[in-house]
C-alpha cells in the first residue's frame, strides 16, 4: 500500500519568513495530494490540493509543488502570520484504489 | 450542506466498559474513515470504508476495536473492555470514491 513520508515533524519560524513542508510517496500510482490544517482544538481541514497533471497550485500565501518524477510534494507559506501556527497533514490517494494516506503530521509555529 | 457528524462529543467511561462511537458521514460520500488522535500526536489510522467492498481493518490496535457501516451511511465504533491507553479523539472523516477527505468534529473519550 501508500506510505507517505513528511518533514520536518515540527517547524519554528518568525512572522513574515517562508515555511516549507514536504512530503514523499511511494505509490506511483498516486495522483491526488491534499493539505490539511489542524489548529488547535479543531479537526483537520482541506486548505489546498494538487492534482498529478499539474506541477504547482497557488491560493494566496499557500501553494502547493508536485514532482512526480521524485514523488514528492511540498507545501509553500509565505509571509506566515502567527495564525498559521497549527498542524499540517499532506495525504496521498489514486482514483482507483480510493483510500486516503496521511503523514504524521508537521508542527508549525510562527512567532510574532 | 451538512457536515460530518460525531456522537457522542464526549465520553467519559470506566476501565473495561465498553463504548460504542457513532458517525454520521456527509450524504453521498460512499468512503469513510476512523482515526485516533491522541494528545498532540498524529492521525492514527484505524479502519476504511469504501462502498460495498470489504472494509480496510489494518489499523485496528486489537481485537477489542471494531467498526461497523450500513450501507453508505451511519458507521459506529465499538472499543470493547476499554483501557487507559484508549483515552483518545476518535476523528469520523468521509469523502467521495476518492478525493478530499472531511473530517467529524470528534468524540474525545477518556478512560478512568
């Protein structure tokens, strides 16, 4: 099955600094990567999410990079704001198999 | 339109009680997931439904977790003869045949 490596597990950056998480995959198979952000308290929640056909997606301050050639992708914050600070999960699935797989997760802290 | 939905929000039980957890998943979404969460830790992959296929037990900690769906609705899960290693959020999340996964709000249940 999928196994979803992500990195750092915890990430400590000042306010208006870039942060970057990544994340690999092992199954080639796997067109469909989403991030989900987890504040504290609350449940994980969809903020963006990229599909194989295209290499990068941008909303705001957050964007997504696919390689697929190294199946890894990378989520992209820029001038973080301390409410980034939560956890952010990437996720990997395909259309056929269906089932989500999620990293352990990255601790971001922004400080003001 | 309505979300996923979780009950109890809370439960507080005995050691060795058993417990059963309700999810309400979002309507049409022929997918659905159990995870636990434990206190600042990661998601941790318990059980996956996806329509009438055979439901993905690989994550269930031991004998004493099960889950149940009818259907493509409602789904419970039972922990049967509960330990303190239990205390956890169990997280309900749902989503179409494959896609972005949206997670219950939780029933965090603590175990004395």
């Amino acid at each position: 099955g999928e196994n979803v490596e992500q990195h750092p597990s915890t990430l400590s950056v000042q306010e208006g600094d870039s942060a970057v998480i990544k994340c690999t995959y092992s199954d080639s198979a796997s067109n469909y990567f989403p991030w989900y952000k987890q504040e504290l308290g609350k449940r994980p929640q969809l903020i963006i999410d990229i599909r194989s056909n295209v290499g990068e997606k941008k909303d705001q301050r957050i964007a997504v990079t696919l390689n697929k050639t190294a199946k890894h992708f990378s989520l992209h914050i820029t001038e973080t704001q301390p409410e980034d600070s939560a956890v952010y999960f990437c996720a990997a699935s395909n259309t056929n198999a269906g089932k989500s797989t999620f990293g352990d997760g990255t601790t971001l802290t922004v400080k003001p | 339109g309505a979300g996923v939905s979780q009950s109890p929000s809370n439960k507080v039980t005995e050691k060795g009680k058993d417990v059963e957890l309700r999810c309400d998943p979002i309507s049409g979404h022929t997918a659905l997931y159990w995870y636990r969460q434990r206190l600042g830790q990661g998601l941790e992959f318990l059980i996956y439904f996806q329509g009438n296929s055979a439901p993905d037990k690989s994550g269930l900690p031991s004998d004493r977790f099960s889950a149940e769906r009818t259907g493509e609705s409602v789904s419970t899960l039972t922990i049967q003869r509960t330990q303190q290693e239990d205390s956890a959020v169990y997280l309900c999340a749902s989503s179409l045949a494959w896609g972005a996964v949206y997670f219950g709000p939780g029933t965090r249940l603590t175990v004395t």
